[in-house]
C-alpha cells in the first residue's frame, strides 16, 4: 500500500512594508500636461519672438508642439524650431525658449481625482508622504500653492529640485532617507520619468512605481535603470500595489 505523503501548505508571498512614499509632482500628483504644457510652450514661443526670431508666436508654437509629438524633451523641440526658421544661434534661442518654458506664470490648478485621497489614505496608515519636484523653484512653489500642498497636513514636506542641479532628486531622496532613517527598501518612489525619478529612486535601492501617461508617456527607459517596479495609469491605483502600507499590518493584528 502506498503511503500518502502530506501535502505541503503554499506559503503565501511577504508584502514589503512601505513607511515612506515620495510623490513627484508634475504629471504625477496633478494633470501637467492639460494644465500647464501647452500654456508654457505658447509662452515660449512668444518670448522667442520677442527675442528677434523672425516669425509670428502662433508659427513657433505650431512647430514647438509638432515637434513636441515627435519627442517631448525640451532639447529637441529648441532644435526643431532653429532648424525649421533657420536660426543662425541656435543657443541663444534655446536659452531664452527655456528660461520662458520654465517661467510660465502659474494659474489655476487642480489635483488628479484620488491623489489628496491617496495622501490622507497613506498618512492615516502612518506613511510619511513627501513631495520632490524639479524645475524652477519659484514656480514650482507657485504650483504647490495653486494646489494647496503647502497646507496639506498629511505632507511632511516639499524639497524642490532645480535646473542647476544645486539639490538634484537623487540628493533629495538620500535626505529623505538620512531624515527618516528608513531602509531604502521601506521608501517608495512615485513618479512618471524613467531618467528622474524612476532612475535615482532605482540608483538608491528604493522600490519604483511609475504612472504611465502625461507629457513623457512615450519615454522609454534606456535599461534596467530606467525600468519601475510597477507601472499603473491613475495615481489611485497606488493604493492596489502588493504592499503593507506603514502601521496597517500591525493595526490589522490588534484588531483581529
């Protein structure tokens, strides 16, 4: 007769414990794209014009955003314009599209649905939220007004990021992480670029969630660098990953 072995129970996965999520801003807490780059582009291209280019703002800004189609990165969409009006200082031109792109004066804003949800959800697990933008300091504190971040309670804080690289997002998150004194696998990073934050989050050993739409929906990661641990389409869905949100586990047990 044969002897029926026990079957051995499937031991069910471990859930990392997440006790800190940094949120990139820009395409990620609220609609970058509907809200802001169109506006900035115009605003671009107007101030070439009045630098000398010789052309009319509504012309530069149909290039610009043809040219924006093709590959959002500021770099290629300054050569698309000094090549389509035959710009004898490409340079200068660039210069000052940037300084103008960077500089837009901010409106109105809205949050994505689910995002100030997502924030107080995470706070009330005990997760310690912050914010890490980039681009121009000023605007980017205008941006987080217009929203109402500043004054949000479940934010511990906004470190700014600036085109000079005098804080980058790599240097942001490492003090971040000296701040909280968390292991690198316990931070999560939220975000829309694979060459920002996806890349320096990777850099650190923190876990990656990239939302895949906005204005560099079709950027490509170069490697494995470059490639998050997830991918989601709505900053809701945050909230749906296989991870134990801060003290959820524990509260849970007590409850039990």
């Amino acid at each position: 007769m044969t002897k029926k072995l026990p079957q051995r129970k499937k031991r069910t996965p471990v859930k990392p414990v997440i006790h800190c999520v940094i949120f990139d801003l820009d395409d990620t807490l609220y609609d970058c794209l509907g809200q802001r780059v169109r506006v900035a582009h115009l605003y671009a291209a107007e101030a070439t014009v009045k630098a000398g280019l010789n052309a009319t703002a509504k012309d530069v800004y149909r290039v610009r955003m043809s040219a924006f189609r093709h590959d959002p990165m500021l770099r290629y969409i300054d050569s698309e314009v000094a090549r389509h009006f035959n710009v004898t200082n490409p340079e200068a031109l660039s210069t000052v599209a940037r300084e103008a792109y960077f500089n837009c004066p901010v409106g109105r804003l809205m949050l994505f649905p689910g995002s100030l949800a997502l924030l107080r959800f995470l706070a009330k697990c005990g997760v310690r939220n912050f914010i890490v933008s980039f681009g121009e300091p000023k605007i980017q504190q205008a941006k987080v007004e217009a929203l109402g971040l500043d004054r949000e309670p479940s934010i511990e804080k906004i470190y700014y990021a600036d085109r000079g690289n005098v804080l980058t997002k790599e240097e942001a998150f490492r003090q971040i992480k000296k701040k909280t004194r968390l292991d690198a696998s316990e931070i999560l990073i939220v975000g829309d670029r694979p060459m920002r934050e996806i890349r320096a989050g990777k850099a650190l050993g923190m876990r990656t969630v990239r939302l895949h739409h906005g204005e560099f929906k079709n950027q490509k990661p170069v490697g494995p660098e470059e490639e998050p641990d997830y991918k989601i389409r709505n900053i809701a869905d945050v909230k749906k990953l296989p991870f134990v949100w801060g003290n959820a586990a524990a509260l849970k047990s007590k409850n039990e």
